[in-house]
C-alpha cells in the first residue's frame, strides 16, 4: 500500500506514547491515519425521509480496557425496544416528536477496529418490518435536523465531544421570535435524547455488556469517554448532502412557450 503523502504527526517518545499499542503505531508511522484506543461498539440508526436516507451514530465504548465483545442477535433484540419507543413516542412519552415522514427501518451494531474498521466479519443488522415512524408532524424539508452534542466528563480532552443529528420534528418546527428553537423545547428534547441514551445502557447492563454509551476519537493516540451530559443546539441545523439530491424542479410564471 502506498504511504500517503500527509503523514499524520507520530506520537513523541516518553508520556505520549504511553498506552500506545503496536498497532497504533503502524497506523501512524505506515499509513499516516490516526488510530482508536482501542475496538468500540458503533450503533447506527438508519432509516427514510422523503425520497432520502438517513442515518445517526453513537458509539458504545468498553467500560474498561480496549476491546469490547462482539455482538449477537440477542442483544440487537433487547436494544430494539429502546430504540423503536424513542423514535415512535411523542415528546410527552419519552420521544422528541421526530417527523412521521422519517421511518426508521433498521439499525446495526458492529465491532470497529482501532483502524476504523469492522472487526468481524458478520454484519449485524435488526430490521424493523415496514419501518418505524416518528410522532411528530412537522413538515420541513428533509435537510432539516436537530443536532445534539454528546458530552464527556473532560470535554476539552480528547473524545470530549461527540455529534448526532435527528431529522426534523416539533421542536424544530416551533421557532421563537428570534428565530430559534425555543430553549425549554430544546432543553426537553436534550433530557429525551439523554434518557434514550441511558436505556441503551441499561440494556447493556442487564446483559452484562463490556460496553457502554460514550465518544470515541482517533485524534492523537485516540481515547474514549463515557457519556456525562446531552445538549442541543437551538438553532436548527441542515444536512446539505439532502439538500444538494433534491431537485429543485423550478415552476415558471408566466410559462415558456410550448
């Protein structure tokens, strides 16, 4: 494989390179790519709005150590009730009124490398029969989304923060005078996604799980951090990726001729 032209800086001798595994190394000094601390469990929703695809991402960290154990379908079953209530339930029943236009359809579970890359061959995926729509009503376009931050303990530090982006529902559609997500609606809808994120972890509790709810980050020598505190934004955000497969199907006034 041919070196990359940009190698990424190696880590220095003596404190920095403490904890740092052969195949981090390799990472840096051969490919120039940063590396992980270690394998993570990464969960992904998936799912359709409109014409479009979508997908958010949280990764699940090991509670000790740098590796974690590979998933079964036992376990995407129990994860499966979590998930299909908080994208099914309206805000007042623990959900965040995600547009009705947005269907989840599936979501996967999977090991990542410290390479970034699946660790077993397998690819796990839970479907969800004729897909699963959201409570809301709202009616944006599909570029509009929700982003909310994860948050670790230290969240200067590396994997201090992480990102994952709803579709558009009530909250974003609801605008104070400013022009902004009202902030007692985003402050629910961050205590919402919090609480689905708790019962994601207490799914891998109950299953004795070396994993739970957190940030990876491939900066430096990598690291992980577990989930402290959920925020959102009140300004609504924009997929542009959605924005740029529309088509735009311009309508004259008055017609071209024929």
């Amino acid at each position: 494989m041919p070196l990359r032209e940009q190698l990424a800086p190696a880590p220095r001798a003596g404190k920095g390179c403490r904890g740092v595994s052969l195949a981090q190394l390799y990472l840096w000094l051969y490919l120039g790519e940063m590396a992980y601390a270690g394998q993570f469990l990464r969960l992904v929703l998936i799912g359709t709005i409109y014409d479009d695809i979508f997908n958010t991402t949280v990764s699940l960290v090991p509670v000790s150590g740098s590796t974690v154990t590979r998933p079964t379908t036992a376990l995407l079953t129990d994860l499966a009730v979590p998930i299909q209530a908080f994208w099914s339930n309206p805000q007042t029943s623990g959900g965040i009124n995600i547009t009705s236009s947005a269907r989840l359809t599936s979501f996967k579970l999977n090991r990542i490398g410290p390479d970034g890359r699946y660790v077993d061959d397998t690819v796990y995926e839970h479907v969800f029969t004729g897909g699963i729509a959201g409570a809301g009503t709202s009616g944006q376009p599909a570029q509009i989304a929700m982003a909310a931050t994860l948050r670790g303990l230290d969240e200067r530090a590396r994997a201090g923060k992480g990102r994952m982006y709803f579709p558009a529902n009530n909250n974003t559609d609801v605008l104070g005078s400013d022009g902004r997500i009202i902030a007692g609606n985003a402050q629910q809808a961050a205590q919402r996604i919090y609480s689905f994120l708790q019962n994601i972890d207490g799914v891998l509790i109950d299953s004795s799980w070396d994993a739970k709810v957190g940030i990876a980050s491939r900066s430096g020598t990598g690291a992980f951090q577990g989930l402290a505190r959920v925020t959102v934004g009140r300004v609504p955000d924009t997929i542009r990726s959605r924005r740029s497969k529309l088509d735009e199907d311009p309508q004259p006034y008055p017609p071209y001729p024929a």
